[in-house]
C-alpha cells in the first residue's frame, strides 16, 4: 500500500480512498527541463527513498508533495492577498 494519498505509477494514478483502491488513468504531457548534477542525485534519491520506477514518477511525486506542503499553502496565500 502507498503511504501517500496520491501515488503516481507510470501511465495510472492509484487514489486510496476508505480502504478502497480506485485506478485512474490520467494523460500525460512530455515537457522538458534542464537538470543540474546535483538535481539527478536528488531524483535518484527520492527514488530509491520511494520506490519510484522511473524519473518522471520521482519528479511527479516530488513535486505532488511540495505543492501539498503547509509552507507552499501559506505562500499562495500571502500572494493573494498582495494582489
């Protein structure tokens, strides 16, 4: 079992809900980036920390958590309300 509420595997996305597993498919975009040395040693870490199979599952689930995370919710609070 995933110990996130969202974990993202290849081309599905399995959503835990009370007990239960429903499998989504989701479409994907191809996007490209540039990577520093230290940004590949940060990917092969989450996926060996996670269990992540490829890259692009590592670099989805890297960034599912920091937009999740409490500091990154203030943030865009405090811009709205600078706006």
């Amino acid at each position: 079992m995933c110990p996130f509420s969202v974990c993202y595997t290849s081309l599905k996305a399995c959503v835990h809900v009370e007990r239960k597993l429903a499998v989504l498919k989701l479409k994907y975009v191809r996007k490209t980036y540039y990577a520093s040395p230290q940004s590949h040693l940060d990917i092969d870490a989450i996926k060996e920390r996670y269990g992540c199979s490829t890259d692009s599952d590592a670099i989805r689930l890297a960034l599912t958590l920091v937009a999740q995370s409490p500091i990154a919710q203030i943030a865009a609070k405090k811009k709205a309300r600078a706006q």
